[in-house]
C-alpha cells in the first residue's frame, strides 16, 4: 500500500524538519513520514537517520492507523507514561536533601540514621504529599546520586569534639606553655641539660585508663604453625573483672609511674600523689598535666594538696581535650603492645603483667615530646597553674 501524508500535513511536517527550534525528536518523526512518502524503505529511512529499524516502522505504522480526531501534534508527541520522565525540579531536590538531613526517629521512625533503602521508601511515600510527585517513582541510586553531588552522607556518623569549655583557648595556650618551657631544656640531640634556674620543677603527664578487662580463655590458644600461620583462639571467655591504671609520665626523663587499683576514685588518685612525692626531693616542685574529672578536684584531694604546700602545680587541659596530654599517646601505645587480646588466668595476673609492663618500659625510656604549635610560643611566659583548683 502506498504510504501518502495528507496535503494540509505536509507543509507543517517540512517545516518541522528543518526548523532549528523542533525538537529533535519531533523533528526525526516528521522525517521519517517525509522519507516514507518519497517510497524508502523502513531499512533505508533507519540507515539515514542512524535510528533502528523498529523506529522508523513504528512511527509510520502509528500515522497509517491515525483516526480523523488525532491531531499531528498528538500524533508526534510522547505519549503519557513513554519516554523520557520529567526532570526532577530544583525544589524536589532540596526537598529531598532536608529529609535526608533529618534523623528518622524525628520522623516517627525506629532508627538513628537513614539506609539508602530507608530513605527512599521514605520519599517515594511522602513525595507526592509534599508536591513532588516525581520523586515517588525515585530510585536508590537517584537518591544516592542527588545527594552525593551535593556531598551529603546522612548514613555515615563522624565524631568531633565540640568546645564547649568558654576558656579553650587560655588552657589549651598554658598547656602548650609548659611544653614549649620542656622543650627548651633538651640540647639538639635530645639530651636533658638542665631542669630550670632555681627551684627544681618535675613535669608529669597524668591520666587514668579505667576498665582494663581480665579475661581468660576457656580453650588454650593454637600457637601459628605450618598449617595456620595465625594464633587461633575460642570464642568463649571469663570474665574476671576490670581494673584502672593510673600513671604518670615523666617529661623530663621519660620515666613511666603506674598505680593500679580496682577504682579511680579520690582515693585512689590520692595514693598516686603520695607515690609522687616520697619519689621526688623535699623542696622540688611536682607539676601535673591532667585532665577535668572531678576526681582530680574533689574536697579529699583538696585537703590533701593542702597538707603537703608548694609541692604540687596542676595545669589542666582544656574540657574536651584530653588529646593535648602526651600520656595519651603512652596509653595508645600500652593497648597495642600489651593490652589488646590479652589473656590472664586471674586479675592478679593482669596486674602484674601491666606492673611488668612498666619496668619494661622504664628499662628503656622514651621521652614523649609536644611540637604542635609551639612557634608561636613565648617561653619566658609565666605558667598559669591551678594549684587553689579555680575554674580557670
């Protein structure tokens, strides 16, 4: 059957195929009718337009089956349902961005933090409510894609450490102080030359570490060999109990002093001072890098520091900070070299394990050494110690 376009379409498809301004595929339809009735095949329309077969045959078998009510705008146009789906509005996209930056128990939801599942199930619900129905057919990676161009991770949890302590900026300046004043009495190979003019003062790193777990096995581990080359060990365990380390470091010699007891109460923080001033000569100053615990500042530590006066000087690290204190990274270096996996028959044995630990450790000492930021630190300023315990 010969393929003929009626007269009053003819010109309206021409105009369509050439104008710059038709869309491209409006304007590939209005070609195709106009090669067809020029007597080309389906093949070699296909071959000219670089499209398929199946196009060119389909759009031609669409205007052959035309009724007299089809317009030729209808006829050429995407039906609804087909083709490209509308592009998803900037107000959708933000839209969307809020939701995932809300946690999904505000919303009435279990969870702390979205999935990719969670939350999609969460837009394709609420999306045509809030007027945006075109996200309500959104997929995972759709929602992924919007979000991670806008560099949002509303599944991934990263901690930081607010300053909440309105006097950061002082303490943290008066910590770096004392380390700056230490680093002056070291030669340029590392060597201690002296210990200051006057009245000597011994400067410490202190911290506890709570919760020490003494843990045996039910099983005696399987030592590596040629079969398996790793220690193996039982699931199962006991539980002993936990205990805390008190310890202090010496910044000027290295020197590592433990206390292990079963708490870190007053107490107990009190029987460290008493170790630290039987070590240390009459007349010398102890001065103590520590943390906030209210520990360090209880009534009973009061009355004790005054008992024994001018011997002790506490500057305290800014609340939230605790990585300023050197004896921080001895504690992480203690974990990976003794306490991970350790395994005891008793807590006793724990003890003295970290005990041993210790003389190890003080056999061969290291001195630990601050060098962030301290350029801009003048060193012939004075030391704000916080030996009345006001909350400087």
């Amino acid at each position: 059957m010969k393929f003929v376009i009626d007269p009053e379409h003819r010109s309206t498809l021409e105009k369509l195929a050439k104008s710059g301004m038709t869309p491209v595929l409006i304007a590939q339809r209005a070609q195709i009718l106009l090669l067809k009735e020029q007597g080309k095949s389906a093949s070699d329309i296909a071959g000219e337009l670089g499209i398929s077969r199946h196009t060119a045959e389909l759009w031609i078998k669409k205007y052959r089956q035309r009724t007299p009510e089809d317009s030729l705008e209808n006829l050429l146009s995407v039906s609804e349902g087909r083709g490209r789906k509308e592009e998803i509005t900037g107000e959708a996209r933000t839209w969307l961005i809020s939701v995932a930056c809300m946690k999904p128990k505000d919303l009435g939801y279990a969870s702390e933090t979205w999935t990719t599942s969670s939350l999609t199930k969460h837009i394709r619900s609420h999306a045509k409510e809030a007027g945006y129905e075109r996200l309500s057919t959104i997929t995972e990676s759709g929602i992924y894609k919007i979000l991670n161009k806008s560099n949002i991770k509303p599944f991934r949890i990263q901690y930081y450490c607010e300053r909440r302590d309105p006097y950061f900026d002082q303490k943290m300046h008066n910590v770096l102080l004392v380390y700056k004043q230490l680093a002056m009495q070291f030669d340029e190979d590392g060597n201690l030359i002296s210990y200051g003019d006057g009245q000597i003062t011994h400067v410490l790193s202190y911290d506890e570490k709570p919760g020490i777990q003494a843990i045996a096995n039910v099983a005696e581990d399987l030592m590596p060999s040629e079969e398996n080359g790793v220690i193996k060990r039982d699931y199962e365990y006991k539980r002993f109990g936990t205990v805390s380390l008190l310890a202090g470091i010496d910044l000027q010699t290295g020197e590592a002093i433990p206390l292990v007891k079963d708490t870190h109460n007053s107490d107990d923080y009190i029987e460290f001072l008493k170790i630290l001033d039987s070590k240390y000569p009459q007349g010398d100053k102890i001065r103590l890098i520590l943390d906030n615990l209210s520990v360090h500042k209880s009534e009973k530590v009061q009355v004790y520091v005054a008992s024994v006066p001018n011997r002790f000087e506490f500057v305290f690290t800014p609340k939230h900070a605790s990585w300023l204190n050197l004896v921080e990274g001895f504690f992480s270096k203690m974990t990976k070299q003794v306490l991970k996996g350790i395994r005891v028959q008793t807590k006793d044995e724990l003890v003295s394990r970290i005990y041993k630990y210790f003389e190890e450790i003080n056999a061969d000492p290291i001195v630990y050494k601050w060098s962030w930021h301290l350029d801009d630190i003048d060193p012939s300023e004075k030391v704000q110690v916080d030996a009345l315990f006001e909350n400087v």
